[in-house]
C-alpha cells in the first residue's frame, strides 16, 4: 500500500486522521498505521449518539500484531458509525481515508483541531525527517 497523507486532513500523533467539513468531523487511521498494523481483525466503535472526548479512547482497532486504542481528535457526539466495517475490519486497508473511515462526529469547537499536525508535520514524523 502507498503511504500516502492527503493535504486536506489533520493528523494526531497517535495516527488517527480528521476530516472537518463544516461541524463534522470524519475520523479514521492513517494509512501508515494499517501498515503497521497488518491484517487488522477486529474493531470496536461508539454507538451513534454517543459521546467522544478529545485525546479520549473511542474504541479499539486489533490486529496480528497488536491491539490499539482508537484516540479522539475532537469533542463532540457520533453521528454516524462505518458499521460495515465492524463485520469486515480489513477493509480499512484497502482504502482508509475515502471507504476506511471509522466515525462521524458533529463538533461544537472546531479550534479543537488547531492542534494537530499538517500533512507535511504527520509525513516528517512517521517517516523520521
């Protein structure tokens, strides 16, 4: 897979990504992290109208090689859930940022986002520049 960082995202250091578009928020990992990851077997997500709390644990991601725990980039209530994922979680791999994504959150402060890292800050971390 290509590790590739669409400009148009924000990027936690813990490799979760964040889309906003207008009070939404769409949250996924990163495609370096699948590739870390490998086969991915299990996911756990919120419930649609659950609360997700920035810096938080939302869920978990399982893989071969590891468990992780799944951060939140923002405050704000799941509106909606990539449910096909759950019952097929290698799926994320095969595109995570456009069909991988993991949540929907409507946000009340979108400065939340303000500090995470650009696509070139994500790119020089992961990559070690």
């Amino acid at each position: 897979m290509a590790l590739d960082y669409p400009e148009d995202l924000k990027y936690l250091d813990t490799h979760e990504y964040a889309r906003l578009d207008e009070d939404l928020v769409t949250i996924g990992i990163t495609a370096f992290a699948v590739d870390q990851l490998g086969d991915i077997v299990f996911l756990e997500l919120p419930e649609i109208g659950d609360t997700v709390e920035k810096g938080e644990k939302f869920g978990t991601i399982e893989s071969v090689k590891a468990v992780e725990d799944l951060n939140s980039p923002v405050t704000g209530t799941v509106v909606e859930v990539n449910t096909p994922l759950t019952d097929a979680p290698e799926q994320i791999a095969d595109d995570p940022y456009i069909q991988g994504w993991l949540l929907k959150v409507r946000i009340d402060d979108p400065s939340e986002l303000e500090d995470t890292l650009s696509a070139d800050e994500y790119r020089a971390q992961v990559e070690g520049e």
